[in-house]
C-alpha cells in the first residue's frame, strides 16, 4: 500500500519541516508532497530529501491548492494534514482503519498545543455565520456527525470518486464544513480512530500572532464567499431557511458595502460548486435538515 501525505502550506516557519519528520516516524516510506503557496519566510526550502514540493507561480488560496494536491497524488491512501501537526506513533492503524472501512474517512482524536483538551470530531450546529462545527470532547463515539481537526486518512478511489476538496473561491475558511457535508451528503462515513491521537497547533503557536491572526494575508470577502458558497452548494431545496441568517451575518460589520447576497449567488463559483455537490450526493438537505435540526423552525437565528 502506498500513502500520500499531503499538506499545503504558507509561511508556517519551521513546522513543515516537523510535520513532514513526524510524518515519516509514523508512516515509514510515504509519498509526502507539500505545496508552497507563495511563502515568505523559506519554510519550505529545507524539508526533508524525499519531500516533494510544488512551487505554483501564484498564490492559490488553501482550496484551490488543496485541489492541487489531490490531481499529483499517487498512493492508494490519501492523508490530509495542515503543516503544523505531529502524528503519533498509532496513526497507521487509522490509516488501515481507512483502507479496511472503504467507503469512509478516518480521523484520529485531536489534541491541540497548548493543550485544551481533546477533539473527537463535532456535531452539527448553528451561529451567526449559519451552519457550523462545534467540537465533540467526549470519546466512545466510533461515527462522527461532522469532522473537526485538519488530519484525515481516505482511500485515494473513496476520495476520487465521492468526495474531493470543493472548488471554494476564496483563500481559507468554510473548507472543513465542506468537506463534512460532502461525507454526510455522499453517505461516507466519518470515523474516529481513537487508538491514535495527533497534535495540532493552534494558530498563535505556529505563526507567532496574536489570536485570530494568521501568517499570510486575506481578506474578510474569502471568508464571505466560502461560507456563502458552502450553504449555496449543499442546501438548494432548503436555501430559504439560511437565507435571512446569512442576510443578517453579511449586514453585520456592514459587509453590504461590497457585497448583497443576490450578488454572491450570482457568481460562476456558486453553480460549479453546486454541480459538484449534485455530482455525488445520495443524499438531499431536506433530509440533513430533518436529521439534525428536525422540522421546527425554532433554530433560526433571529
């Protein structure tokens, strides 16, 4: 069995290089390729030997390079991985856990640095921004209702022909909420491996910024776009039921200066990710709806 390992990354300083190391302690002989998406501080230049790095000549955005990735993957086992994680000597039994499930992707419990306590993956639930992850600290719960932890394993054909990163326009953001409804829309299960538990840094330890401060620049319309464009792809028969929450999120902090919710739907993005969710689910938002939040109308955001 091959495994790709595969992570983007943009100025994470020396964590590609730690992330790629624990990688292989983990994994032995793997695929890893990193994508360089336009890094500032050569976090990339001295990785590992056997590390495969993808230089594009301009800035992608952490989907569209995720996207990158998955079309140069070779092993018939796909690991997902943002480049500031430490795998546990226990993640090939998730990833065998993986190949012999099949039709599923396998996260391992999550620990973060600093420590605050342990993920094991989340459920559904709403905010300001509509749809939302929140995080499940409980363990004894084999299938996840949505995933939360930026490390998952899948069989490269499971990956390929149900799933795949969706086309998100913007530069991060909505990415992970995406990638749980396609699983639960395309009726691939999301397990917890929980022999295995990796770390993950949050964002002011790796980049060294305070809290909510990320080390490449973006700007607040990709996190417009994405979340716009994740509810418009997975919730055509039931759109009215996000849409005022999502009118009332876009007039906060007077985004309607730029943008109005027709404008965003009207886009080219909004129909190609749409298509790519009609592509593959089995499953409808009517059901998702009545399965997580039931028919009463009682949790709209008011």
């Amino acid at each position: 069995m091959k495994i790709s390992v595969l992570m983007p990354a943009c100025n994470q300083g020396p964590h590609v290089r730690t992330t790629c190391e624990s990688a292989y302690k983990a994994l032995g002989d793997v695929e890893i390729i990193v994508l360089d998406d336009q890094s500032l501080d050569g976090c990339c230049d001295h990785l590992p030997d056997d590390v495969r790095v993808i230089r594009p000549p301009a800035k992608l955005g952490c989907p569209a390079a995720r996207q990158y990735l998955e079309a140069e993957a070779t092993g018939d086992a796909l690991v997902w991985t943002d480049p500031h994680c430490e795998f546990d000597d226990a993640f090939a039994g998730a990833v065998d856990f993986a190949m012999v499930g099949g039709n599923c992707i396998v996260q391992p419990v999550i620990e973060t640095i600093p420590p605050a306590g342990r993920r094991y993956g989340a459920k559904w639930s709403k905010s300001i921004r509509g749809i939302s992850r929140k995080r499940t600290f409980s363990p004894g719960k084999t299938h996840l209702d949505a995933m939360y932890g930026g490390i998952y394993a899948c069989r490269r054909d499971v990956w390929k022909d149900k799933l795949g990163w969706l086309p998100l326009p913007g530069v991060t953001s909505s990415q992970d909420n995406g990638l749980s409804l396609l699983c639960w829309f395309a009726d691939v299960d999301m397990l917890c491996y929980e022999k295995s538990t990796c770390r993950h840094m949050k964002m002011e330890h790796y980049s060294g910024l305070p809290k909510r401060d990320h080390p490449y620049e973006f700007h607040d319309d990709d996190r417009v776009l994405n979340n716009v464009g994740v509810h418009w792809a997975f919730f055509e028969r039931t759109w009215d039921r996000w849409e005022g929450t999502l009118r009332k999120w876009l007039d906060s902090k007077q985004r309607t200066r730029k943008w109005v919710l027709e404008s965003i739907i009207a886009l080219d993005i909004m129909a190609r990710l749409r298509g790519h969710v009609q592509q593959r689910a089995v499953r409808d938002d009517v059901e998702f709806m009545d399965t997580f939040f039931f028919r009463s109308e009682s949790w709209l955001i008011s």
